[in-house]
C-alpha cells in the first residue's frame, strides 16, 4: 500500500501517496489545525513549507524505553532517530504531545534516559501516562512526581493554545478485569465541567494513550467508558482524538471527530486480530524502521482544516 | 537431568555391551523414576505460566495452604490482581514470578491490571 511512499527517499509525494500515508505510514504525524476540521497536508518538511500561516505540533507515542528485546534492542536508540527528525525539521514544531508508554517498566533510569533524549528537541512536550508509566511500587507516584504537576487525580489536565483546547486524559489506571482501557466517573465528572464554558466552535483536541473508540476489544484496544467522553464532545464542531497504545497507524473520522492512533518509536504490534496475541511484532532489522515514526499536526488559522502527517523513521 | 542422561551416554562406548546392559538393567529404573520426577517439576504443579498475553491454565485447582506460583515468559510486563483485591502482585519483567499462597477456601477470579482482557481463576478447596 504505502510502500511506495515509505521507500520514496525524499523524491516527492503525489497527493495519493500523502493519503496513503496519513492512513498508513508514520514516523511523526503533523497535526494541522485550522477551521476545525483535521486533514493532511503532507510530510513534515512539505507540510511547514506549504501552510506557513498555521502553527504545527507533534505527536509522538510508545517508547517503551527501557524494552530491549528481540523486536528492537535499542528502543532508546530509534527514540534518538525520531528526536533526531524532529530537530531536523525546517519549523520548529509549537510542543510535541506524547501519548504515553514514555518508558518500559516505569524504572527511574528509564524516565531518566526518556527525559534526557526528548530534552534534546528544545520543544515542551505534554504527556499522558500510558499502563508502562504506572508499575512503579507506588503504582504511578513516579509518573506524577515527573510529569504530574498541574494536573488532576492520575494525571490529566487540559490546556490552550492558538485557540485550540486541548485535553489530556488518563485512561491507564484502575483497569477491571476482563475489561478495557478506564477514565473513571471522576475524570469524566471533571471533563464535563472542563468543556462547560467552551464554545461549540472551539476546535479540541483529546489525546489520552489507549484508544477512546473500541477498535479491538479481544486484545482490550479501547476504552471502557470512552463513548461516554466522546458524547461529552459531540457539541463541538471539530474534535481531533489522538491516541497510542497499538503501535500502529489507525484513522477514522466520524461525523465532527477524527480519531488517530500514532506509530510507536520502539516496537511495532501486529494489525488487530493478525496475530494470536497483540505483542512486540518482530521484523527484519531492515524493516523495522518503516514500523516506527511520528505524526506532525499542523493547524491552520482561519478556514482551513486541520492535518495530520505520519511520517516513519525509514523516510 | 539432562546431563546425567548425556553422561551414561558418553560413558557407554567405554563398556563391553554386555556390562552396558548390566548397567542399564541396574540404572534404568532410577533414570526413569528421575525423568518423571523432571516432567512434574518442568509442570510446576500449582504454577501458572503467562505466554503470549494468557494465563495458563486459565483455571486451577488446589487444595487451601497451597502456594500458587505465576511466571512471566513473555517479553511484555503483566501483573496478577486478585478482583476482590486479596493479592495484587508487582509487574513481572520477562522470567519474574509471583507467589501467593491460598489459606482459605473460596473462588479467585484474577486479571492482568496492564492488560485486562487476560483473565485467571483459582479455586481453593
């Protein structure tokens, strides 16, 4: 599918390939925002020099830093590559948002190699915990200390920029069993009075680690309570929902919401129900980089559409 | 085990093959009763292993004052969490374990507190 774009080596995109991309593909995805509604523009670089006028961040998911098994041995290694990109990159991106798993085991070294590698893109990043955060002795204290502060109960927080509001939430703690991802009747108490006051035309964007939306509940990829958060936002005209946890590229837009799941820097995870089980897919070495990647979102002022562009560690 | 088997194996040439069959007449039995003992403890009577996301076996039974041992094999960290909150363990990295023992009879429906949808149960009688 998106071979052809993946293997492209800077040769240019026809818009076809930028579509397979934004579905497929990912090393970033550039989120554009603009008018409210999200749509592509095209890879990082492109996307900066095509719609000067808005203003682009980052998504970045699953580092798992700290995994050093077969699927990829040097997680801190592919983490350096993608930070490596986004340095590169001609504008500087507003802050990156980071969809949880940030470490393997949730060890001090390992939020402090994260922390020291992600500190090299100059930029702020915003972060949700992901299940990997949390496994601390003190089951999430470390992930507070570290990146909790301003937020509420486990973790979540909103905030706005360029007229966007965004919203983090934590849907990793308190998991029941047989079921799936978790918000909670507090946080979800929470986000109704965070969105009271907003205008419908507000644009949000929700980011959270695993995915708001069921999209396979065999291997618990989706949240339990998670329609009840998405109803909280059906007012709005534009909702960007932007979540991890599967190590793989998933769009789908409903309505007012577009709903994306970011590639991981460490490891990929096989496509819903390929696999008996959901975990760290092995692939050649060779391949292994065209697996993992980061989505730049541009948003745009004024009438135009949001954007996101995956863009993998291969291209 | 192992190498006591490869032992005699390399032993074997050193002997005529009728003191070989002596000596297999007078060891068999003891390499037997050492390979079955092998099978039991590989099983682990009353562990339970985690391999690719599922608990096995998924149900177990034992008598009360058993200790249930939980080992991780793979390379992705899980936990036992005991629904009605009677044990929880810490994440288990690839290879760590987890041991509870059950005073007390009763029915123990356990999950994955990373992953959920992976599901246990211990029935204590």
């Amino acid at each position: 599918m998106a071979k052809k774009g993946l293997d492209d080596q800077g040769k240019g995109f026809g818009r076809r390939e930028v579509l397979e991309c934004m579905v497929w593909a990912g090393t970033g995805v550039l989120w554009t925002v603009g008018g409210g509604v999200p749509h592509s523009v095209g890879l990082i670089g492109e996307a900066a020099a095509a719609e000067p006028a808005g203003f682009a961040f980052l998504q970045m998911s699953d580092s798992h830093i700290g995994f050093d098994k077969a699927a990829n041995p040097d997680a801190l290694g592919t983490l350096r590559e993608a930070v490596a990109k986004v340095k590169a990159m001609p504008t500087k991106p507003a802050f990156i948002i980071h969809t949880g798993d940030i470490t393997h085991l949730s060890k001090p070294a390992e939020f402090d190699n994260a922390d020291k590698v992600f500190g090299e893109t100059g930029v702020q990043i915003h972060w949700v915990p992901g299940e990997h955060d949390i496994i601390d002795e003190e089951r999430g204290k470390a992930y507070l200390e570290r990146y909790g502060k301003g937020s509420k109960g486990a973790g979540w927080y909103s905030f706005d920029d360029h007229g966007v509001h965004f919203i983090g939430l934590v849907n990793v703690v308190d998991l029941k069993g047989g079921g799936l991802g978790n918000l909670g009747a507090e946080q979800l108490a929470w986000l109704e009075a965070d969105l009271k006051d907003k205008s419908s035309s507000t644009p949000i964007v929700v980011f959270a680690h695993i995915p708001l939306q069921v999209i396979y509940k065999e291997w618990g990829w989706g949240t339990e309570d998670g329609m009840q958060a998405l109803n909280l936002l059906k007012r709005f005209g534009s909702v960007t929902v932007l979540n991890g946890h599967i190590h793989q590229l998933a769009q789908k837009v409903e309505g007012n919401m577009t709903f994306h799941t970011a590639l991981s820097t460490a490891f990929p995870q096989p496509a819903p129900g390929s696999a008996p089980w959901p975990g760290p897919m092995l692939v050649p070495a060779d391949q292994l980089r065209s697996k993992l990647g980061l989505s730049t979102v541009t948003v745009m002022q004024g009438n135009k559409p949001l954007a996101i562009v995956d863009k993998t560690l291969a291209g | 085990m192992k190498t006591f088997t490869n032992r005699l194996r390399l032993a074997a040439p050193r002997f005529t093959p009728g003191r070989a069959v002596v000596i297999a007449m007078l060891f068999g039995p003891a390499v037997s009763a050492l390979l079955a003992f092998g099978a039991v403890a590989a099983q682990e009577e009353n562990a339970v292993t985690i391999d690719n996301f599922t608990f096995t076996a998924p149900e177990l039974t034992v008598a009360a004052g058993t200790t249930v041992k939980w080992i991780n094999h793979d390379d992705i960290p899980h936990t036992v969490v005991d629904k009605n909150k009677s044990f929880r363990s810490k994440a288990l990295d690839t290879d760590d374990s987890f041991s509870y023992t059950f005073a007390s009879a009763g029915t123990f429906d356990y999950f994955c507190g990373l992953h959920p949808h992976m599901v246990g149960k211990i029935i204590v009688k």
